[in-house]
C-alpha cells in the first residue's frame, strides 16, 4: 500500500499567506494593457478627486494605497491588484473589462 499526502484547503492557512499588493510592470508574465494607466487616471479626473480622495472612495483597507502608488497606476509604472482594478471598476459601475481591455472605452470622456 502506497502512502498518499492528502492536503485539505483549510490545512493550507491561507491567510499566512502573502500576496504582492502591487506587481512591478515587466517583473510578471502577463500583458499588460497598454491604456490601463491613462484610464485610472481618467477615472480620478472624471470623479474630480485629488489621489488622497480616490484611496479614501476606493475602500482597501487592507492594502497599502498611497499619493504615489496611485501616481504610479496611472503612469504605468506599476500595475493595482485585481482587488483595486475591481473598487476603479465599481467606482464608474463599469466590468473590470472595460479597464484591461484596450479595445473597450471608458463611458466618458
């Protein structure tokens, strides 16, 4: 009889586990799109907020958002979590596509 090592979810302590908030642009496999940064910037704009008003409307308390790493989104520098693209999404109530999709436009201007 041949001894097997079962792994149950729960015994994996996911929240021991750490996740990069922010994944430095060129250090990941994935594309990234090419419009992301100007359309989070456009979403700021079209909300009228400063980026210490979009961190506060974003609600992610538990990740690390600050001046710059907004500044950094929106010169893609850096790419948001998915976590953050989702809070931009929902903020304008568009799907998550329209923002990583470069062929998708924002509903504004």
């Amino acid at each position: 009889m041949s001894s097997h090592t079962v792994y149950y979810l729960s015994d994996l302590l996911l929240s021991n586990i750490s996740f990069p908030q922010e994944v430095p642009v060129g250090d990941n496999k994935r594309q990234t799109p090419a419009k992301l940064g100007q359309k989070l910037k456009a979403i700021r704009e079209h909300l009228e907020l400063t980026g210490e008003e979009l961190i506060v409307r974003l609600d992610c308390p538990s990740i690390r958002l600050s001046r710059s790493s907004i500044y950094k989104y929106e010169k893609g520098h850096r790419e948001p979590s998915t976590i953050v693209l989702l809070k931009y999404a929902r903020l304008i109530k568009v799907p998550v596509e329209v923002l990583l999709d470069d062929e998708l436009d924002l509903p504004f201007k």
